[in-house]
C-alpha cells in the first residue's frame, strides 16, 4: 500500500465523484487532458489487479491510496 497525502485545498463531493472519470478535469479548457487519473487507475485495477482510492474534504487536503495485491 502507498499512501500520498497532501495538504492544498482538498477536493468537493462533486469532484471526488468524477476525479477517476475518463477526461474529467478541473483545469480550464486547454490546460488538462483528463487522462491523467483516469490511465493511473485502469493500470493499477486491470494490470495489477489493484485499487486506487481518494480520501478528501474541501479545505483538509487530499490522500490518494494505491494498493496492490502482493502474489506469491
């Protein structure tokens, strides 16, 4: 498990609903694909068998959570 964790601006209800949606951004026109995430959790859910987690509230900062399953 990695956990990354700031301490910005946290995210709203709304955007942690879309954050892992395919070319959902919060920057403006122009200046983000919508990829970034999107291709970080098909990686780490279809490849790796995985799960990458957001944990946030508005004005607390935000904890991305990767784990990976461990095969022996």
């Amino acid at each position: 498990m990695i956990k990354i964790k700031d301490n910005g601006g946290g995210m709203s209800d709304e955007v942690k609903q879309k954050i892992f949606d395919h070319l959902f951004t919060t920057k403006p026109v122009g200046q983000g694909t919508g990829l970034g995430l999107s291709i970080a959790r098909q990686i780490i859910l279809e490849k790796h068998g995985g799960t990458l987690e957001v944990n946030s509230s508005l004005g607390q900062g935000s904890e991305f959570i990767i784990s990976i399953p461990l095969k022996g």
